[in-house]
C-alpha cells in the first residue's frame, strides 16, 4: 500500500480525449504529487485547456481513468471534489453568465457552481466582504463580468478561486490581460 504522502493528488492514466471525430489528447498519463508544482508549456490548439478541463471533471475523456484526492471521477460527488480542486481559465470565463457581478462570482466560488441558485446566507456575505476588502477587489464588486477588462476577470477568477481555499489550484495562463501591478498582486 502507498503512504499517503506520496500518493498521487492527481492521477490520469491513459486519457484519450475525443471531439466531433477529432483526437484532442492520446493516451495521456501523468502523475501530480503533493507539493510538485507544473507548468503545462506548448503550442495553441495542442490540448492544454482541455487535459485541464478533462482533469477537473468539465470535460469528460472518450476512455481512461482520472483520479484526483484519491477519488476516481465518474464514481464521486463532482461538486463535492471541485470545493477541493478549482482552476481559472479564459474556457471557464466563457462559460459563466456575462451579467454576473464580481460579488456574484466570488459567490460562486464559495458554492463551486458556475451560477447562483439560491441568495446569499449572512455567513457567504460576510466572508465575501471581508475577502474582497482584504484583496483590493471592492472596485470589481458591482461590475457585471461583461465589462471588465480582461485583467479585472482574471484578478476575480483568480480570487473567486483562492475564496474557497483549494488544495489543488490549477492556472491556466494566469498573467493573461494583467499590468504589472496585476501580476504583482496575483504572485502576492
């Protein structure tokens, strides 16, 4: 049996990944220890977003096995792991309502769901608040996601993701449309 230190926090054994008759990822495995950090380099088009997105249960693989926290996707609650595991990518911008304020984004992260069902308990505003006062995300609050900047969604997916205090935090092309006081602020 392995110790539970060196036990894979994410495991893909043999993913093939297929879309409208086009191979995307072929037989992909790959192993992320606790404490590794990896960055995922190459050309646009090679599979990136999608081996991430396929990682995280957006995006369901043709065949193979994807383990995360000792959990096997397709056999656990994808809700459950995603208040555990989160990533930010422009593929996850797209997919959120475009009328959703920095505050109803931030709130999303707190119940790992893409959109709101349900208002605000007292606790999600208080976090909320606190949060983005302590990240110097007041200004992005009331601003619909449809117009910000591509620096200010990235600094609210970014915090909407760091809210729920993840043990896996996957970035995808993080410093996107951000200055360098953006990049300065996301590094702190």
């Amino acid at each position: 049996m392995t110790a539970p230190e060196s036990r894979p926090i994410i495991s893909l054994e043999n993913i093939n990944l297929t879309r409208n008759k086009t191979l995307i990822l072929k037989n992909a495995n790959w192993q992320i220890h606790p404490g590794e950090h990896w960055v995922l380099l190459g050309p646009n088009g090679c599979g990136k977003s999608s081996l991430i997105n396929a990682m995280l249960g957006y995006l369901w693989p043709t065949s193979g096995k994807i383990t995360m926290l000792g959990e096997t996707l397709g056999e656990t609650d994808i809700f459950r792991l995603r208040h555990r595991a989160i990533t930010v990518s422009e593929s996850l911008t797209k997919q959120f309502n475009q009328k959703l304020t920095g505050w109803q984004i931030l709130l999303t992260g707190l119940r790992a769901h893409l959109n709101i069902w349900s208002p605000a308990t007292q606790n999600e505003q208080d976090t909320i608040a606190g949060f983005s006062c302590d990240y110097n995300l007041e200004s992005l609050l009331h601003k619909p996601m449809a117009v910000m900047s591509t620096g200010e969604r990235q600094r609210i997916l970014i915090a909407r993701a760091m809210l729920a205090s993840p043990r896996i935090l996957i970035l995808d092309e993080p410093y996107a449309g951000l200055d360098m006081a953006g990049r300065e602020q996301i590094m702190n």
